[in-house]
C-alpha cells in the first residue's frame, strides 16, 4: 500500500509539472519572452489539431507503431537468440567479433539510411532496415551481457541437481539474463522510436515523422509542434508499458529494502 501511495504521488507531481509546462508554453510566446513565429502559445497548437481529422492522426500514429512493431520484432528475433549463442555456446567467437560489432554499433543509423534505401528501396524497406540496425545493437550487447553475469555455481548447482541443458537455459540462463535483456528492449525501443521519426521525414508519405515533415514544408509551425507532442506521447505510453511488463514479468527481481 505503501508503495502505490509513493507511485501515485509522484505520477501527481509529474502531471502538475506537465501542467505547469504547458501554462508557462502559453504564456511565454504572449509576454514576449520568446518569438511566437517560432514557439506559438500553447493554445495555437492545441487549434492546429482541429485541422486535423482525428482520422488522419490516428493512421499517422497507427502507421508509425506498425513500422516500429514490425522493425523491433525482428530486432528481437536476431539479437536476443545471437546473444545467447555467443555469449553463452561461443564465447571465444564473442569476444573475437566484439571490437567488429562495438564498431558497427558506433555508426548511426540515419547516416546510413541512403545506403538502406538503395540496397532496400524507397519507402518501407529502408525504413525497416533503420528500425532494426538501431535496435539490434543495444538488445545483443545487454544480452550477450545479461548471459556473461550468470554465475557459474548457480549452473553448477543446477548440474548436481540433475538438471539437464534445456533445463538449466530455462530455469537459469534466461532467468539471469532476462533483467538485462529487458534493459536493451527499452534502450533499443527507444533508439528506434527516435530513429524512426527521422526516416519517416525523408522517406515517407505517412507516419508521425511525415506529419512533421510536411507541416515544415507548408510553414505550418502549430503542427510541428503538434506532432512533436503526439511523438512525446506515443513514446512516453511505450515507455510505460515497457515498465509495467518489466515488472510484470520479473517477479523473482529483489527489492531494495524501504527505510
């Protein structure tokens, strides 16, 4: 009980502060403090998305998460599965690729987007592709991480137990190695999100990055901002489910003793 009081006061104070944001966002552009051709009350970005149909933001933000969706899974379904096989079958292999594979993680993704489009095509291929190489690299790296910190004697104790390899991966390997894993879905969620936004504004003709983009080529300032709050909302929202199925999920996750 406790600790949902804890929760909800600081989701209270947090909602006061967005308010109070956004009454300081009305006010400056009016008193002067900034120039309102560039930041415009809030209450102009509030009217922008009247000139929208609720249809069309939805589609933008429903097409946004189906690019996300699609590009993040298959993040997962090559990087979690590489991680345990070299972090934990190969670990010779693991250590030979990673000064390789920290080098090509180094390489930003929207640098390498006009590479993606010609190897993939204009429109959803290249988008895809930028999606999964900014996810891949933090979910691999935490994995193959999450794999290493596994103590050997818990193995061991496992093997004097009777347990066999299928059980020892399900009921210790990826036990042990799941906080870890869920800290690189978040990380990579979140590289991909950002990602995502940029390549939608050069390769697109949907999507929230689009919508940004095309109200910056119409000079259609409020929508800009618009936008920006339905990409701080989408992501603020995954965000938090990202944290709610962590805690969900990781129940056997000790917690740190309340004073």
């Amino acid at each position: 009980m406790k600790n949902f009081l804890t929760a909800l006061n600081d989701q209270a104070s947090a909602f006061y502060l967005i308010i109070l944001l956004f009454i300081l966002w009305e006010i400056a552009p009016r008193v002067g403090w900034v120039n309102p051709n560039f930041l415009p009350p809030f209450s102009q970005v509030i009217a922008a998305a009247g000139q929208l149909t609720i249809y069309q933001i939805i589609l933008d933000t429903a097409v946004s998460l189906k690019r996300i969706l699609i590009g993040f899974s298959a993040a997962i379904l090559i990087a979690v599965p590489l991680g345990f096989i070299l972090a934990g079958a190969m670990p010779k292999v693991s250590r030979f690729l990673n000064s390789l594979m920290m080098f090509l993680a180094q390489i930003p993704p929207f640098i390498l987007f006009p590479v993606f489009v010609v190897v993939f095509g204009v429109g959803e291929g290249g988008i895809y592709t930028v999606i999964l190489w900014s996810a891949v690299w933090p979910i691999l790296f935490t994995t193959m991480t999450g794999v290493g910190q596994i103590d050997p004697l818990l193995i061991k104790c496992a093997r004097s137990m009777g347990a066999d390899t299928i059980d020892i991966f399900l009921k210790v390997v990826i036990p042990g190695a799941f906080p870890s894993i869920m800290t690189g879905l978040r990380s990579g969620m979140t590289m991909c999100f950002m990602m995502l936004i940029g390549a939608e504004t050069l390769g697109a003709d949907s999507g929230l990055g689009w919508l940004i983009s095309n109200a910056q080529k119409m000079g259609l300032v409020p929508r800009i901002y618009l936008a920006a709050l339905l990409v701080a909302v989408v992501g603020l929202a995954i965000n938090y489910l990202f944290e709610w199925l962590e805690n969900e999920i990781i129940i056997w996750k000790e917690q740190a003793p309340e004073l």
